[in-house]
C-alpha cells in the first residue's frame, strides 16, 4: 500500500507539474512497467515518463537490466567478482598494492604490513558502494585499536594508493567506471565509461557517497556534458576544487582500455563486468569488478539509449 501510494502521489505532482490528469499519469505509469519493466525512481526522476515507446524500448530499465545481468553472468564465476580477496588473486597481475585479510592475522603480522605504509583502507569482504569503508591515516592511529576492530567481521585491507596528479581532485581515489561487454563473438564493446569523484571528506568516490559522475567519451578518453550530483546534471566544475571538467582528457586512456580488455579475457565467461579502475603514478590499478554493474549510471544522465547497444550483443 506504501508504494501504490507513492506512485499516487508521484503522478499528482507531476500533473500538477506538466499539465493533464493524474490518473492518466497512472495509467502511463503502468503500462510501462509492464512492457518496459520501469520502476517509479527511473520514470518520474529522469526523463523516461516523457519519451514515446519508439524511444522507450531502447532505455535500460531495472527489469531489462535483471534479465540480461542475469543471462550474461556465469553463476560459477560470479564469486570472483563478489569476494574482493577472490578477485585479488585473480586478477593479481593489474593489482600492484600491498593487501592482506584478517583471516588468522595476528597483531604482529599488521603492524609488519603497516610498516613503510602512509594510510590503509579497510573493506567488509563482501561490502559494496562503498558501505563500511574505512580509511586510516598509520602515523594518527593506534594499530592496537584499529586491529581490535577487525574482529567484527571479514576485512581487506589495502595499502592505500593515489591518483595521478591530474585527477586528485578529492580526499578520496577517484576511480573511472569501465563496463566491458563481451559479445557473442567474442568482441569486447566498451559500455559508457565515467569518471567517479569524490566530494567532500569521504573516503570513497561512489555516487551515494556524495560524488559526483562524469561520462568520458570511449573513444577519446575526453569528459563531455556535465557531471551527475544529487540527482542533477549541474557540475561544469568539480564541486570542491573547481576544476573545469569537460574537456578533461582522462591520462593513458589507452592504457585504461587495454588493461580492463585484457582482465576480461581472464574470466570471458562472465560477459558483463563494470570494472573500478584507478590511474595512479606508476601504474593502472584494478580496484574491483562488478558482475552487477548497475543501470543507473547508463541512464540517468548524459547519453541514454543503452538496451539499443546491449541487445546486439546478447
């Protein structure tokens, strides 16, 4: 009842908003969740209520994004791509930071992996977007204190690494979002790439963390439109240090591309994987992979229209 009275309300104010009846809305409303599989986030706060169905079967909804998640994920192999310690030694060769687990660590072994390290981040095993992240500075902190705490669940921690100097742009990584999808004849298509940025003092760049999303041009490696922040396409400029962002040449692009193109072919017979990937100094870092990479940052900003694109390859 809750949630047919939201919708109720959500199609009052928007009759109210852009003219005509409200049961109207409704009855819009439900027929395309039914031929489209929308849900009311997606259909009153983006642009999608608005589109006519010749448009609309193009759109990536939560529906079409379950079933071909589903139909392009390998259930045996998913494990790799959920379990951080799992996708760590998988992907070993694009993994240049220092980790561990708390798995039998004994106080003695941490304080020796902390040793020459500046700061740690600490992650739940299974965690995602960013939830229970927590970031250590090693000479602010007491080891004893923070090991104490590793006993309330399973943990990674990480040496903490830096972005290149162009894209410290926050307190936290930023990372760049790269879907991969492989097709059916085995030709990787690169799905939308955007550039994650922290706002603020988190300590991760996730959107619902507060950053900001700004869609990177896959051929170019260059930031066009503007960024996605609190539900609006508003940031010309990054939020906090004013940095003009379209325009922005993400560095060694190529370098991106190849290697998520590369990870890939380590586990072709998960053929959708939204890869974090950091571009640090030295080298570009895998951060994590997602066999699940959500909808929302295909749609919900800058270019629309990507069920059009995935259905070829399906």
């Amino acid at each position: 009842m809750t949630y047919l009275k939201e919708i109720w309300t959500k199609c009052d104010q928007l009759a109210k908003k852009e003219g005509g009846l409200r049961v109207t809305k409704l009855l819009d409303f439900i027929i395309a969740h039914f031929k489209h599989g929308v849900y009311t986030a997606q259909y009153f706060d983006t642009n999608f209520h608005t589109l006519k169905n010749q448009y609309r079967k193009d759109i990536i909804t939560y529906g079409r994004w379950c079933k071909f998640v589903d139909q392009l994920s390998d259930r045996k192999s998913i494990h790799y791509l959920q379990n951080k310690i799992d996708f760590n030694i998988k992907f070993a060769d694009f993994i240049h930071r220092k980790w561990t687990t708390n798995k039998n660590l004994t106080l003695t072994e941490f304080e020796a992996f902390c040793k020459d390290i500046t700061e740690i981040i600490i992650k739940p095993i299974d965690s995602w977007e960013g939830a229970g992240v927590n970031k250590y500075i090693i000479a602010e902190s007491d080891l004893n204190n923070i090991y104490k705490t590793l006993s309330t669940g399973s943990f990674i921690i990480e040496e903490c690494i830096k972005n290149e100097e162009s894209l410290q742009l926050s307190k936290s990584l930023n990372t760049i979002r790269v879907t991969t999808l492989l097709d059916k004849d085995g030709q990787i298509h690169y799905i939308k790439p955007f550039l994650r940025a922290g706002v603020g003092n988190s300590v991760v760049d996730n959107y619902n963390a507060g950053g900001v999303e700004y869609e990177i041009d896959p051929e170019t490696g260059i930031i066009f439109g503007k960024g996605f922040h609190n539900g609006k396409c508003t940031c010309t400029y990054h939020p906090q240090t004013q940095v003009l962002m379209p325009g922005f040449k993400i560095p060694r692009w190529s370098e991106v591309l190849n290697t998520v193109a590369s990870a890939h072919k380590l586990i072709p017979e998960c053929r959708y994987i939204g890869w974090d990937v950091a571009i640090t100094p030295s080298a570009i870092e895998l951060i994590e992979g997602n066999h699940d990479a959500g909808y929302f940052g295909f749609e919900y900003f800058g270019t629309t229209g990507w069920y059009k694109i995935i259905k070829t390859c399906l």
